[in-house]
C-alpha cells in the first residue's frame, strides 16, 4: 500500500526496467568543484566591496581575462580538438534548444515591451538567455563531472560557445542598432550601417576570432602546438581560470544596487527561461535527435549532459554589451548576480539525482524527508535571527516591513511545522498528524500569499485565502494511508488545492507588478502609511534628504541679522550663533549625527531588499506550481520530476536562508556597530603600542598634493556652514559629494578611487567625521576639514 502511494507519487512503478550501469558522473568531486569556483568568486567580490580592488582596477584584470588568457585557452583547445569522438547530434541539439529560447524571449519581448525600448530588449533579454558562462565557470564543472568517465565532453564546451557568439549575438546586436538608431536624432543611418557595424562587432570579439585561428591552425598545424609555441600558449591558457573566477567576483560589486522595482518582471522571466526552460529544451533535443544512438548509456549520459549545460548561468559578458550600448543595465546586471549564485544549488542537486538511474520509492521519500527535516532546523535558526533584528531595529512597525514580518512568521511556522511532521509521522496518532499537516500547509500557503501581499499590500481580505483552502481540503479530502510525505496527505486533492493556492498567488502578484512597473505601487505604502497608527512619529515621517538641515550662508538669511540662524521649520525663530564648532561633537548632543541616524534608520524602507525577496520567493513559487502541474498531467513524470521535488522541498524549507540573507544583517543595527567596536579597539591598541608612529608615504603624499593643489577649490564646492549644536556651527560636507568633487576635478577615475582617497585623507588628518566615530564613507555622513592637518582639541 505504502509503495503503491508512493510510486504513484513519483511516477515510479516497478514495471520499469533500469539496468545497473556504472555512474557517468564523478558526482564526489562536484562539491570541491562548486567550493574552488563560487570561493575564487566570494573572494573577487569580497576584494571589490572592500575597495582592495578598484573597478578602475579591475578593468585591467578583465582586459587580461579576456583579451590573452581565454584567447589562448581557445587557440590551444581547438588546436588539440579531437572531432572524431564529436557527436554532432548533441552539438545540433544545443544550436536548436538555443535557437528556440531566443525566438521565445525576443518574441514575447517585442510583444510585451513598450515602443520607446523595444527592440534594445529583445536583443539584450535574448542574449541573456543564451548565453552561458561556458569558460570561466561551465568548464570547471564539466571537468569535475566528466574527467574521468567521459573526458572527450570536455571539447564539447569550446564548440558550444560559438553557437551564441557568431550565430546568435549578431541578431542580438542587430536589434540594439536599430534601437539606437531609433532613438538617435540623425535617422540616415541606412542598412547597410547597422550590418557592418554588427559585423564588426563580432570580428572584434576575441573569441570568435580566435575559434577561427585555432580551426585553422588545427588542420594547417597537425592537431599539434609546435614545441617552440607550446609553453607560451600554456602559460597564458592556463592563467584563465583563477583569474577569469576572480574578476566575475569583482564583476559583482555594485551590481544590486541597479536593481530596481520595475526590473521585477523580466528578471523572473529572464531567470525561469534560463534555469528552468533552457535545460529542458537541451535535454529534450537530445532526447529527440540522438535517439539512434548506438549505446544505451550514452544517450543518457548526453541528455543528462545537455541538461546540465542548460543550467549553466549567464556570462558577465553580456552586461559589458548592455554597458556598451547604455541599454537595459538594471535588469542584465541584476540577473547575471542572481543568476550566477542560483544556479549552484541546481547543479549539485541535478547532478546528483541524475546519477540515481533508479530508487524504490519509499527509501526515496524518506530520503526526501530527511532533506527537508535538516534544511529547516537550520532554516530556522536563521529566521529567529532575522525576527530578531527586525523587532530591535523596529522597522515591524512600519510599511513594508510590517508585511514582510508576516511573512517570516509564516516561515517561521512552516519550519516549526516540517520538525514535527518528522516526528509525529511516525506515530500511529491520525489526530496528531491531521492538526501538525494544518500547521505545516496553513503556514506554507501563508507564505505562497504573503509573497505576493509584499507587492500587492492587500491583505485584508487575500490573506485568509490560506486558512479557507485548508478547512476546504481538510473537510473534503481523504488522507492517503500510510503515506509519510506532507506534499501528499491528501493524495490528488491535496495537489490541485496547492495548485490552485499558487496559482492564484501568482496571478495576483504579476497584476501588482504591472501596476507597479507604472509607478503606482508607491501611492498605496503612502497611504497605508497615514492610515496606520502603529509605527512611532518618527517612522511616519517622509524621507527627508540633508538639505532639510538647516544650512547657514554668508551675510544674513531669513531676516535674522549677526549670524543669528533661523530654526529649522519656525521661519521667525531666530537663534544667534555666536562662534563655530572647533571641537569633536559629542554624538548624543550633535545635531549633524542626530540627523544621520534619523536619516538612515527612520526612512529605510528597504524596497530593493523587498523587491529581490519576493523576486527569489516568486521563482521558488513558479517550480512549486510547476511540480504540481507536471504531476497532475503527466502519470510517469521520471527523474527530472524527482528533482523539481527536492528542489521544492529546498525552497519551502529554506526560505528563512533567503531571508536571513536580505534581512538578517542589518546595516545599521550589526554591521555599523560592529565595524565602529572594531575601529575604536583597532585605534586605540594603535595609539597604545604606535603613538607617534609616522604616516605612510603614499598618505603623507596624498594628503600634501590635496593640500597644496585641491583643498582651497574643494572647501568653496562642498563645504557649507550647518548647525551642530544649540548655538553652534561647523563647515561640513557630505562624504558623497566629496566623491563627487574629486571625480568632477579628476582627481578619482571612479568612485571606488574617490573612496580610497578620501579614506588617506582621515588617515592623514586633513578630514574627519564630526564625531570622529567612523571612517571616511561615500555615503549621506558629515564631515569636515581639520585646521592644519590637525584636529583642534
């Protein structure tokens, strides 16, 4: 009876006939593989967040990755190619699977998408779509898999990836020419410019260019390097794959703060089609055009190769084409991130369940039971952190964290909900499991609904969607004897409710994102806002910028006469200020310091962070509602469907690492106040051990050039007399606009340089915060210049 369930379940039935083979895959060595290569990316980004890297910097590194190192990585690899183990059934397969996701995306694109971007989309989207990180992060993992079963898959990769370079792109390209053709006031451009241009555009990539060398001297040289040329040709190919890793880690920094609310829609298409419909597509060409093949084993091993392929994220070359063309940079950029960091959980969790060939059901859901158990003890561990912070920090109080505190105490619950599931299942207590299934699938379909309500705002009403399904099914359906798996208590009833939950979820978050890609979304926070009486006067007030501090000119202002200064929203208050502030302010009684921290603690709502969780929580919902459907369609769903389940059980139980993830680190309340515990035992174990330690040389420079050549023009800029105290002033500026300054004077090449600049000029004693409480930042902090290098005591 049990395995009857089960294998009804999963589509398994034991009138299959698997035959043991040896696994195609070196599954064991994945894990190193995936460490070695997204630990070489942490550590690139963590160099370009740390300003260790500039982006000016950076730029070298890429020019060498991809202009020497992966050149010369193609000339040796297409040199040595061996086409005589080449199936070229699987290489059409690709081309087609290619083809037919590019169609797909520029279709709907140019059905979709307004008239004023149109064409630039259609081309971007469908090249984000197509093509893959091959080099730099697809081949690590190919040679992990397939070094030691099947080593001639490894050439695979350099014939793939011209297929989007000299076939795809071009259309690609095309598209962005006629746009910006389009949007130029000179409309004379004809045809034949928009060709060669993209004609010209794919000569000049190295790639392309260098596939057509190494074919050449493939059949000129004898399938071999000269000797003379062969340690050369080493010595750059082999430098591509750190490096290559590396710089897409640098790549990263920044790239978030891009997204924004209205790249919503498309990221989730653009990362569905990616993730989700390119493998397939891969996987069933091949199923289709390499049936004849002569070995069994083979065939599988290939499907199972091209879905692998398909998962592959995207290349970060396709932001540096939407940076050339200036076009579509929020939503490219954002994606190549997600996109990069999900697809590492699905390629370890696929290529592990495609080396399964066949599992009895029932150690296969128990197996399943088990996963989820684990990912939610874990997952809640992170979800009492991250309710944690959000009840110090009291940002529960206010819009839209209000609704995003819902949604973790539903998560919360889910995962309270999976533990005891685990145990109670057990147990021959039908009452028992009946009210920990309501626990767990009212808590889940919460979450499906709060997602959405994020966008949406609401709730009144939606919100007790969960609740009524639940009474629904549990007064309806009949639970399923002997099953141990939650997703199936209530057998095909069970199903279609969740269906119809995620459905219904979905739908009404893709309207919330069409009225919110109009900009009318914000209108309804605001007036949910004034009609809400839980958050303190200080969370209802608006977003104010640091010009609302009151600004002291020369000469008089405002009628108040000998350096009196008018109060801040009391227009015939005048207060006289008789001398200017020389000393550090004491941050408790510092104006300046009490506008940064209302500034950046009252009035962040967070909406990038919110936007990107429901981003990441729609795509789970989207493979949820995908599980379903396939099983209620499809009675012999196979092994593909296997993994969409654990996939799924991963995303229902590890929503709280999402979560954590966005929200658990509190900026204001962790990080900023662990970086000024830090700062202040560094500087004082400095002024203890070192107190008349001499500056570097590089800073004592610095700060003597800008002393010398800049500070005069700077101070007339950017600095401006601001009330710090009762009766009190200080010349101050904005870190940001002193960033600002230099890059307007020359001074920094980006703001990474203007960073670290300004970072040797608090070093050096020529600036400080106010308060002296934390380093020089680009950000909304006051700062001011010292007299003499010094700070005046």
């Amino acid at each position: 009876m049990i395995g009857d369930a089960v294998g009804s379940r999963y589509g398994l039935n034991h009138s299959h006939s698997f035959s043991g083979s040896p696994t195609a895959m070196s599954i064991d060595k994945l894990f190193p593989a995936l460490l070695e290569c997204f630990g070489i990316i942490l550590c690139g980004y963590v160099a370009g967040r740390a300003n260790i890297i500039t982006s000016t910097q950076a730029k070298g590194l890429g020019n060498f990755v991809s202009k020497f190192a992966l050149p010369a990585l193609l000339f040796k690899n297409m040199v040595l190619l061996d086409f005589g183990n080449v199936v070229w059934s699987f290489l059409w397969s690709i081309l087609i699977a290619k083809v037919s996701v590019f169609i797909i995306v520029c279709v709907l694109t140019l059905v979709v998408a307004g008239p004023e971007s149109r064409f630039s989309k259609a081309g971007l989207y469908s090249i984000f779509a197509t093509q893959s990180n091959d080099f730099a992060l697809g081949y690590p993992i190919v040679e992990a898999l397939y070094k030691n079963t099947y080593p001639e898959y490894l050439q695979y990769i350099y014939l793939v990836a011209p297929v989007s370079l000299m076939i795809l792109n071009p259309i690609g390209f095309a598209f962005c020419e006629i746009q910006k053709w389009r949007n130029s006031q000179d409309q004379q451009h004809n045809k034949l410019r928009i060709v060669g241009v993209v004609i010209l555009q794919v000569l000049k990539n190295p790639i392309v260019f260098m596939v057509v060398v190494g074919l050449v001297s493939h059949f000129l040289l004898g399938h071999k390097i000269p000797v003379v040329m062969q340690e050369f040709v080493d010595g750059l190919a082999n430098s591509f794959g750190g490096a290559a890793l590396f710089y897409l880690g640098l790549s990263m920094v920044g790239q978030l703060r891009k997204f924004t609310k209205s790249t919503v829609v498309a990221l989730i298409l653009l990362i569905t089609a990616k993730l989700l419909v390119m493998p397939l597509i891969c996987r069933d060409m091949v199923e289709l055009l390499d049936s004849n093949s002569s070995s069994p084993q083979n065939h599988t091993s290939l499907s199972n190769y091209a879905f692998l392929y398909g998962v592959f994220p995207t290349a970060p070359s396709v932001a540096i084409y939407a940076s050339q063309y200036n076009m579509e940079l929020e939503v490219i950029t954002s994606g190549m991130v997600i996109s990069t960091f999900l697809s590492a959980p699905i390629m370890y969790v696929s290529a592990w369940l495609l080396t399964i060939p066949w599992m009895d059901p029932k150690p296969l859901v128990t197996a399943l039971q088990n996963v989820s158990f684990n990912i939610s003890i874990v997952s809640l561990v992170a979800l009492v952190w991250t309710i944690a912070v959000m009840l110090l920090s009291k940002k529960f109080k206010r819009l839209p964290h209000m609704f995003a505190m819902n949604l973790f105490l539903a998560q919360f619950l889910v995962c309270i909900g999976m533990i005891l599931w685990n145990f109670i299942v057990k147990q021959d207590n039908f009452i028992g499991q009946v009210l920990t299934f309501t626990l767990l699938y009212g808590s889940l379909y919460s979450t499906y609904v709060w997602t959405e309500l994020l966008k949406v705002k609401l709730p009144v009403t939606f919100c007790r969607v969960p609740a009524l399904t639940m009474g629904i099914l549990l007064i309806v359906a009949e639970s399923v004897p002997g099953t141990i798996d939650s997703a199936f208590f209530y057998g095909r009833t069970q199903i279609i409710s969740t269906a119809v939950v995620q459905s219904c979820s979905i739908l009404l978050g893709g309207c919330s994102l069409m009225g919110l890609s109009r900009g009318t979304q914000d209108l309804s926070y605001q007036v949910l806002e004034r009609g809400s009486t839980s958050g303190t006067t200080e969370d209802l007030q608006p977003e104010n910028n640091l010009e609302d501090q009151t600004v002291l000119q020369s000469g008089t202002r405002g009628g108040c006469i000998n350096g009196a200064l008018p109060v801040t929203g009391v227009s015939t208050v005048c207060v006289s200020l008789p001398g200017e502030c020389t000393a550090p302010c004491e941050s408790p009684h510092c104006l300046l310091v009490q506008e940064e921290e209302r500034l950046q603690q009252a009035a962040d709502r967070q909406v990038a962070r919110h936007t990107l969780l429901c981003l990441l929580l729609t795509v789970s919902l989207l493979a949820n509602l995908s599980s379903c459907l396939w099983w209620l369609f499809n009675r012999d769903p196979g092994s593909l469907y296997l993994e969409l389940q654990f996939f799924c059980a991963i995303a229902n139980y590890g929503q709280g690492f999402i979560s954590f993830g966005i929200f658990g680190l509190d900026k204001h309340l962790i990080i900023i106040p662990f970086k000024k515990r830090l700062a202040s035992l560094w500087q004082g174990r400095e002024r203890v051990e070192e107190p008349q330690a001499a500056l570097p040389e590089e800073i004592r420079l610095t700060c003597t050039q800008f002393i010398r050549y800049h500070k005069d023009q700077c101070v007339q800029d950017i600095v401006q007399k601001r009330r710090c105290g009762e009766r009190t002033v200080v010349g101050t500026f904005l870190g940001s606009e002193l960033v600002e300054w230099l890059l307007r004077a020359g001074v920094a090449r980006d703001r990474g340089e203007g960073l670290l600049y300004g970072t040797q000029l608090e070093q050096g004693g020529v600036l400080q915060h106010v308060a002296r409480e934390v380093g020089f930042q680009d950000d909304s902090l006051h700062y001011r210049f010292t007299e003499g290098g010094r700070l005046a005591r």
